[in-house]
C-alpha cells in the first residue's frame, strides 16, 4: 500500500495517545505512513477537515468536542456511527468522508480479551453516566444477549433518551438510588469522568455488589480509579479502561491499511508509559 497519512483531531489534543498506538502498529507492521495529533477549534471544523482532504489524508480519528458535530460533514455513516450519533473514526476514499464509531468494538472487545470465556449471556448490567460513550457501550451490548441494563445519570432526562435505544430492555434509576440496586447485577460500567485525573471523584458504594460481579471503568487516567481500588477490595474482578483505547483503535488501522492489528501487552506498557521504545 501507498504511505498511510492519518491522525487524529480534538481540541485539545496534545494529550493524545493514539500517534503512540499507531506509529507502533505502522513500524510492527513495516507500513510507512505517519500518524498526527491535528488541533482543530470547533469554530474551525469544517475548514479544518477540508484542508486535511486537501492535505490526501486517507482518515482520521475524532475525539472531543467533535465526535457528534463531525456527523454532518461526512458523506456516509456506517450503520453504528447512525445508531450512536457520533464518528470516531474517518476514511477519506476519493475525497468523501466515510464516518464510522469503532468504540462499541473497543469496549467489548476490552471485557473478553480481559476474562477469558467471559459471556455476556443473561447479564444484569448497571451503567453509570449517559454520555456519548455511554450509548456506544450499550450499542456494543445489544449485539450481545444480555438480560438488562440499568442506567443511572446525575442528569435524569440523558439517561431517559438512552431508553429508547431497547425500552424493553433499559431501566433508568435515580441516581441517588443507585447504591441500592446494586444485589442482582454481573457487571457495573462507570462511563462518567468522575474519577479521572483532575475531575471529582466518583462517590459511590459498591458493598451491595455480588462479588463475582465484574466492575469495569472506561477511565483510564489513572489506571486504577478509586471504583476499581474499591471493587478489588470487595474481591470483584476488574477491568481497566486503557484496554478500551486501545482496541477501539484497532478497526480503525484496519480501515485505512487492511490490516487488523493486535492489542499486545507491551504496546499497552507503552502506552501507560511503563516502557519506552
């Protein structure tokens, strides 16, 4: 193939991981190309993704703000970039934007690669937050044979229009109820950003959690968030999110070169920084 031009676009940005990802797929897989971080302001979407049309991109990846706004620039949507209503990912093929959203794939695929066997059959499943993340997770789940999802938001009415994703299958609670529903399910999603670095904490109380549930934080910034800290300590078993990042970005290396990558032990040291190259 041709060499591979990519990036990706947010603002901010410079804090990105995905060149990191990326390049070590690009050398790993002996393919030139480059991958870049592209500051791109709201106000300057749609110029800025011109001139990266211009520039011969073959794609890009899309981060905040711009997953949900970038849904109109595109010429085509893949089927689960229209279900979720955002685009994390973009292959420009003869100058049209294709959007697709890989972060379904991302999150599931981080729970199985994680737990061995792990089957998502018949789960009973709380999601905490009703984000843009939020609604590709459950988007990743209904390609799954769960048995419920209960949504809790500090923000009722954004966890009310995630219902109409599977209003058979979705139950929204309170959030100050949220502690008490806690005794019949398998798996507890956080998607909000308490907990991340710089953010509040996220305040809860998991001891009515089964402790053969599984707890699950798709923030990684730190690793161990204080719900995780909190689940090890009640003997559940944990999922970190940086598994998330990185298999999210796997379809999309395989949209610009054919090639589906590996998510490996070391690239996810490198990523967290535990290694250098």
């Amino acid at each position: 193939m041709k060499s591979l031009k990519a990036g990706v676009i947010g603002h901010p940005i410079s804090h990105s991981k995905s060149p990191i990802i990326h390049q070590y797929w690009l050398q790993q897989h002996e393919l030139e190309g480059s991958y870049k971080t592209i500051d791109i302001a709201p106000e300057n979407l749609e110029s800025g993704i011109q001139n990266l049309v211009s520039e011969g991109y073959d794609g890009f990846n899309i981060t905040i703000p711009h997953k949900e706004n970038i849904l109109t620039l595109c010429d085509e949507l893949s089927p689960a970039a229209k279900i979720i209503g955002a685009v994390n990912t973009v292959k420009i093929k003869n100058k049209k934007l294709i959007g697709h959203n890989t972060d379904y794939f991302g999150f599931i695929e981080n729970i199985k690669m994680s737990i061995a066997n792990y089957n998502f059959k018949d789960k009973n499943i709380f999601i905490l937050g009703a984000g843009g993340a939020t609604r590709a997770i459950i988007y990743g789940l209904l390609q799954e044979k769960f048995s419920k999802i209960y949504i809790s938001n500090r923000t009722q009415g954004r966890a009310e229009n995630l219902k109409e994703m599977a209003p058979e299958k979705i139950e929204v609670i309170e959030w100050s109820g949220k502690e008490n529903n806690l005794s019949n399910i398998n798996l507890l999603i956080n998607t909000t950003s308490l907990g991340m670095v710089n953010h509040p904490e996220l305040e809860i109380n998991i001891s009515n959690l089964p402790d053969n549930a599984t707890v699950t934080d798709i923030v990684y910034t730190p690793l161990l968030t204080d719900l995780l800290k909190q689940a090890k300590i009640n003997n559940n078993q944990i999922v970190t999110g940086i598994g998330m990042l990185l298999h999210q970005a796997r379809p999309a290396f395989e949209l610009w070169t054919r090639i589906m990558p590996d998510a490996s032990p070391e690239l996810e040291k490198l990523v967290l920084g535990e290694i250098s190259v």
